[in-house]
C-alpha cells in the first residue's frame, strides 16, 4: 500500500511517526511518502518537503510565508499525480491540508483526517469542507468523535496518540536519576513549559519569568525545570531571562532540550502554555495552570469565531475548568500573581494538590483508550481494502471501534 502524508506540526511528526511503524506492522512492504517532519523520516517516510519547518499560526505570520507554501502545495500536488498513493492521510494543520484534501479529491484519492482540526471550537462552518474533502476522520477525543458524526461526518473514535507516548516514553535515565536526587534533596521542583513555537516563546515565556519571580520569593527551595523542544527555544529562552532583572538570589532555574517527559513526571506542579501537551499533564495527574497571550485582535475574533468557552483540552473534556487558565492581553503583575497563587496553594497545601491530582486522575480514566496508533492504523487499511475491494492485511481484525466512556458530552 501506498500511503501520503501532509503533517505541520511537530506534535504531528512524532504521532505521525508512531502510526507509520503501526502501518508498517500490518504492511511492511507499505511505501510512505509526502510532507512532514524528522521523526517520520526517521520512520521510513520519503519527504518531499519537511513542512514542519512551516509550524506557524496566526495571519500576519502566515502572509510572508505564503509564497514558500505555494510551492510547497504545488510539489505535493505534483508528487500525487504521479505517485497515486492509495490514501491521503492528514494530521491537523487544516489551513494548508484543505488544499491537499481537495487536490487529491480531484485524483480519486481518498483522504484521511487523523486528529482533526478543532472546528468545535471555533468556525464550525468548516464542516462544509470536510464532508467535500475527507472520507474518514480519526478522532483523538470522544467529543470530538460526537461532534463530526452528528454533523454527518464518517468518523472513528480511536484515542489519543499522546496516551501511548506517556505510557511507552522510555525516560533518559540520567535525567530522571538527576532530578530524583534533586527532589530528595528537598527541592521544590516546578516544570515550566514555555511552547513549542518561537512566537509562543517570545510571548508567554516573559510571563512565566514573572511567575518564577514571586515563587521564588514565596516558596522555599523552588528549581525551575524549563522544557525547550529545540536547541534555539533553549537559547531563546535563556536571552529572555538574561534580559530581565534578576531572579532572587539563589533561584534555580535549569534548562532541558526534548525532556519534557522527564520533567512533567519529576515536577510537583506545571506552569504550561496551552497545547496537547496538557493531555500528557492529564494523564501523568500534575497539577497546572495555563497561560496563553493573545493579542487585541485575536480576542475581538474570538468573540466572534469561538465556541467553546475553554482553550485547555482537559476543561474540553470535562466541559467545565479544572486546570485554571488565563488569555492576557497584556503582560501584567496581576496574572502573574493569579498564576503564582494556584501554584504556591498546590506546594504548601498538600490537601490541595491531592484533590487536583485526584480530579485529573478521574478525567484521564474517563478519556484514555490504550493503543490509538494501532486503531488509527487499522481504520485506514480498512478504508483503503473495502474502497479498492481487497482483502484485509493478516494483522487487521474485526471491526471493533472502542467507544469512548464518555461519549454522550458535546463540545458545544
């Protein structure tokens, strides 16, 4: 079988990655080519262009960036004519995926959504493209899987890949061990992760600083773990915080490049932007808070657009706020201090932290499906046999869909 990839986002990559050697298990003569990131080609993905390079979002950083996308959809439209995969699979990043839906459409290729865009939570109207476009959405959520099939959408509720990275992530033994010690020591470890977007970083990162500031001042023994997802964030991050004044004497503040997993299981509490990430948050029962800046005109278009009260996926889910989070317009000392104060009732308070531990713990038992991968690889080869009429890979069993436990919530 051939299969065609268009994937965005770093998160994508790596879930990408995972589902191509769940493919290949079924297939191991499977051929994987199209748009992507290092972790799918180091999976055996043939990538015509690495789009992850192009993780970028909101209009104005798009606009200059149009042009290279052009290019980038003309090659992938050319690569499906003369390739012909079998399926298109796309992961997330529908401003650009639209495009290579409706080109391959055009082929008679049937496409794939796995982890769709959100359209529950803001321009619901997009629907109308989906059900031109896509044949099958793989849904990540169990709202998510009621919201595309009572809009008439075929839709598969397979889990969450982020699940299985926490379940299977094997954690660097020297980081871990390191900061074990540091924890036994009596530190106060505290996980900070600023985004995985250099404008994430440059926007929520002098917010945290803030944070780290009064917590420093309040809490006895605080270490700060900050998770960097490259190189250049790590650097980034380290120039903000040599640009402002300086932190309490004695503060610890160390950075880590690619250990989020390691510090989201060492760090007693999070201060995090939004993202998927919170999920793993979720899952690994951290108590955090949530910051995410926006600007004037992003929060006049949310009043218009969005329509879900929530940006964290654990609220998402459990349709109500259990991580705090905050949108500021402005970086303030009152959101700073709003953020520290979660945090510092979570370390002294003991009761506290357990009860929000506890609320987590519930709400991934209430979500989590074990082998998402596995499911969204089974779906996809079973589209492909029934639409080209052949048998099914010796690996693929009956059609046995996992219902998600809570199934009955709605994103709106």
């Amino acid at each position: 079988m051939k299969v065609f990839f268009s994937v965005g986002e770093p998160s994508g990559d790596l879930h990408t990655a995972r589902l191509i050697q769940e493919l290949k298990r079924l297939d191991p003569d499977l051929d994987t080519t199209g748009l992507g990131g290092p972790k799918m080609r180091e999976a055996g993905c043939r990538l015509h262009y690495q789009l992850t390079d192009l993780a970028i979002v909101g209009l104005f950083r798009v606009l200059p960036a149009l042009g290279t996308f052009y290019r980038v959809f003309q090659l992938a439209k050319a690569a499906l004519k003369s390739e012909r995969p079998d399926v298109v699979v796309l992961v997330d990043f529908p401003g650009f995926n639209w495009h290579i839906a409706a080109a391959a459409k055009t082929l008679g290729i049937p496409v794939v959504y796995y982890l769709p865009p959100q359209l529950w939570a803001w321009a619901p109207w997009r629907i109308q493209k989906v059900r031109r476009t896509i044949d099958l959405v793989l849904c990540a959520l169990p709202f998510e899987f009621d919201w595309y099939q009572s809009r008439g959408v075929r839709a598969v509720f397979v889990g969450s890949p982020f699940f299985d990275d926490v379940a299977e992530h094997e954690h660097d033994p020297v980081v871990s061990t390191t900061l074990a010690r540091q924890a036994a020591d009596g530190d106060r470890l505290i996980a900070v992760l600023p985004g995985s977007r250099r404008h994430e970083v440059l926007n929520n990162f002098p917010i945290q600083i803030d944070v780290l500031r009064l917590l420093a001042r309040d809490v006895p023994d605080t270490r700060f773990l900050i998770a960097n997802l490259h190189e250049k964030h790590r650097a980034l991050c380290a120039e903000l915080l040599a640009k402002e004044p300086p932190l309490p004497e004695g503060t610890r503040v160390d950075f880590f490049v690619g250990k989020t997993s390691e510090i989201l299981s060492a760090g007693e509490v999070v201060l995090m932007k939004s993202g998927s990430v919170s999920l793993e948050v979720m899952a690994r029962q951290k108590p955090a808070v949530v910051v995410y800046k926006i600007t004037w005109a992003l929060r006049i278009l949310r009043t218009m657009f969005v329509t879900c009260r929530y940006i964290t996926l654990p609220n998402l889910i459990a349709g109500r706020e259990v991580i705090p989070e905050y949108t500021p317009v402005h970086r303030g000392p009152g959101v700073a201090q709003a953020l520290a104060n979660h945090l510092k009732t979570w370390l002294t308070q003991p009761l506290e932290r357990a009860r929000m531990a506890g609320e987590l713990r519930a709400l991934h038992a209430a979500t989590h499906v074990a082998g998402a991968s596995r499911a969204a690889a089974t779906e996809i080869f079973r589209l492909v046999s029934s639409r080209a009429g052949t048998p099914l890979p010796a690996g693929v069993g009956p059609n046995v869909t996992p219902v998600p436990l809570n199934s009955n919530r709605s994103a709106a």
